[in-house]
C-alpha cells in the first residue's frame, strides 16, 4: 500500500504492460496524485495488442456481480471519458470511443439461465436489461429467425460496442500528460529479496533488455502484472531465478487464440438485413455478430473455439486464422439463424489473444501471497478491454487504501489460485 511505504525518488510504482488495464491502472494512481509510475510494455506499436483486435463490445449481461459492477462502470467510463480525460475529440478525433449503445442481445434454447441473470443484474442496479419470449423477439428484430428459442435477453442502451484504438489512444495521451513515463521493452527476470522464510519474498530489482541493452531497474514499492496475454509467461520470467526448492504458486494466465471475421452481406428482397444500430447478438451456440463501421451489410462475426481445440499459443500462432471455424461453425450457425446471413462473403480475418485464466476465466486482481510487493490484475479472459476502467479503479484502490472500495472484488483475489476453487461466470462469450 503506498500509504504506508516510503516512496521512490524515481518511482512509486511499476506498471508490467501498457494496454488498456495497465494505462488504466496508471490513469486511476494518477488522478490521485501518484502520477510517478514507469510503464513496462514490451511493443508499443501494439501489433498483437489483444483489444486492438477485439470485438470492443461491452455489456452488464454477465451472471457474476463483480463482472456486472466492473462492466456497469466500464459503461458509464465511456459515457464521460471525454470529462474524465479532459480530452476533446474535436480537437483530436483519434480520442474518440465512439461508444454504440446498441445493446446486446443473448438467445437461448432454455430459459433458467437468462432469467436467474437477469434477477442478478437487476440486484446489482442494472435495468437496461430485458427479457423478451421468441414472439416478442421476433416483432422486435424481424430479421431473426426464432426456431428453436425459448427466451431472449436484450438491452437498448449501456451495452454495445465501441473503438478499442480510440479507447486505448486517449488513455495514454492523458498518463503521459500526467507524468507517466512509458517505455519500450522486455522484462527477461527479476532480483529478489528475502524474508525470514524460504519461500516469501520481495522485488528488489527488474531486469529489462531492449535491442542489445540490458538494464536493472530498482524496484521502489510495488509492481503490477497487468500484461494481459503475456502476464502467464512474464511471471514465469520474473520467478525463474529462484531456486526449484522454493516453491512459488504460478499464475493460471495463458495465451488462447480467438478468431473474427468481417463478412458483408448484400441482402435481397427475399429477407431482412440486421440494420447498423443492431445489437451485438449472441446465438445458443456461442456464435456472435455485430454491425460494424456503421456501414449497412457490414459486420465482424465470431466463436470460441471448443474446449478439445483451444490450446495455449505461442506468439506466431496469432498469424493462422483457423477459416474451419468460418466454413464450419459461424457461417451454418448465422446462415440459419439470420437467413439474409446466406449471402454472407468473407472480407478479412484476423486473430488476437485472450489472456485466459485457465482456472475460472475471470480476472485476478490481487497480491500474490508469496511475492509480496507483485500485484496481480490480469487472467480476464476477453472481459479485460470493458473491464479495464474499473480493475485500474482497483488496482488505485489496493495501493492506496489496501482494500477495495469502489466495488467488491475480494472473490477475484489469488486465494482462489491457491485452493483450486474457481469463480464460475455462466455468461461466457
């Protein structure tokens, strides 16, 4: 906590990642007046930066109160960034979200599921969200085929989608008007000090490289992980200098591919496009589409893979789109659900990484128990970009009141790494 440590004079903080959760994290420290923080991001030009390749949706209709309280202030975040930063896109179009509160729509085959989410969300405040019967549902967006539905979830404004470069854009201009200093390159280890027991420790020093140069960085208070899809391995970096016989928890966070596709659909006569305010729908089957570019036929579609495929990456895999997901799963699943959707042409594909908590698929936002100056806020698990705003509200409340304040997300603590006990969220996308 750095109320209660004695501060650097360089650093207060070091930030391991400068995407949406890192520069958040900074952001929210800095508006409390902790603005001396170094960011650590091992490429800035964000070529496999996972929201920058993203569906950049976001929605309350999660099963889990914590999802639905971080994703409720991510909304409203985006609602008045441009207050919260002092930005104006007039000036610098490139700091716009533009935020399309088109809503979500979930689809099911079974109702239980959708009406105890409900009963959560509404708890947690939210009352945007709807349910709707297969013929409400097909008065209100014609163009969807019903067979075989039983109930629907919707909402008209809160959820929907937005621009994750713009998102991520405005972020970093304000830590760095601020005073952040971010820098470019590779976190290879780390020097530790430590305690009377074997097996708790401190972050004395990190060890970067950049081209040819190597550096040691003194480490002031504390460190957070925040590198998203790298923060698995960038932990294995960090521990591997200790000795095997002092044992150190990992951390669950993995590299898992994720495939979107843009298709265009010319539509005919015969049936009805989705308009451009459609909602970002999710089929039974996992299948998802949203307009996209506010361009009449366009939109990017997408599916998780099953569990028996979805194995850990390296970093050249996110170069392989897997077009079987399009030809076999997407394209049937649409074509049905959606008939204009027969018509739908590829455009262009591209991959991105989740940064999969293989424990829970929720986020860990806490100390590790062992390293005890290394927060954790990661493992989010395609939830990070609409959940960034308030995991670095967090991350600003651990370090400086050593609790969470804002809201409760104790359950997304380490302990839970620790005792194999996941947090189930049902409402996976």
């Amino acid at each position: 906590m750095i109320g209660s440590i004695a501060k650097s004079s360089l650093f207060d903080v070091i930030i391991l990642g400068a995407g949406p959760v890192g520069l958040s994290s900074a952001l929210h420290l800095a508006k409390h007046g902790i603005n001396k923080i170094l960011m650590l991001e091992h490429d800035l030009s964000y070529r496999r930066c996972s929201a920058l390749l993203s569906a950049g949706g976001i929605r309350q209709q999660f099963s889990l109160p914590e999802n639905i309280q971080m994703s409720k202030y991510g909304s409203f975040f985006l609602k008045e960034i441009n207050s919260f930063l002092n930005l104006d896109p007039s000036e610098d179009p490139r700091a716009s979200v533009q935020f399309q509160e088109n809503g979500y729509l979930f689809l099911a085959t079974t109702c239980e599921t959708l009406i105890q989410n409900n009963k959560v969300q509404r708890e947690c405040g939210v009352e945007w969200t709807h349910l709707a019967t297969p013929e409400e549902l097909s008065a209100k967006y014609p163009w969807l085929n019903t067979a075989g539905l039983k109930i629907g979830s919707y909402s008209e404004k809160m959820e929907g989608y937005f621009d994750p470069w713009g998102f991520l854009y405005s972020m970093k201009k304000k830590v760095l008007e601020l005073g952040v200093e971010i820098r470019e390159c590779t976190v290879t280890g780390a020097l530790f000090e430590q305690s009377f027991s074997r097996e708790i420790f401190k972050i004395s020093h990190l060890k970067v490289k950049k081209g040819n140069c190597e550096e040691i960085i003194e480490v002031p208070n504390v460190v957070v992980n925040a590198a998203g899809a790298w923060s698995g391995s960038l932990f294995s970096h960090i521990t591997e200098s200790l000795a095997p016989a002092q044992f150190v928890v990992p951390l669950p966070v993995k590299r898992r591919k994720r495939c979107i596709f843009q298709v265009h659909c010319p539509g005919s006569y015969r049936h009805l496009l989705p308009p451009t305010i459609t909602p970002l729908v999710v089929d039974p089957t996992g299948v998802y589409f949203r307009p996209l570019d506010r361009k009449p036929g366009n939109y990017i579609v997408g599916v998780s893979p099953a569990a028996n495929t979805d194995f850990d990456c390296e970093d050249s895999d996110i170069e392989i789109v897997d077009f079987a997901l399009f030809d076999d799963i997407i394209w049937p699943t649409l074509s049905e659900r959606v008939p204009a959707f027969e018509e739908l042409k590829v455009l262009s594909s591209w991959a991105g990484f989740y940064d999969y908590n293989t424990l829970d698929q929720n986020g860990i936002i806490g100390f590790h128990p062992q390293i005890t100056n290394l927060l954790f806020c990661t493992g989010f698990s395609g939830h990070g970009l609409q959940h960034a705003p308030a995991a670095g509200q967090s991350v600003a409340e651990i370090l400086l009141y050593g609790k969470f304040k804002t809201i409760d997300l104790r359950r997304f603590g380490f302990d839970r790494v620790i005792t194999k006990q996941p947090v189930i969220e049902i409402n996976i996308v």
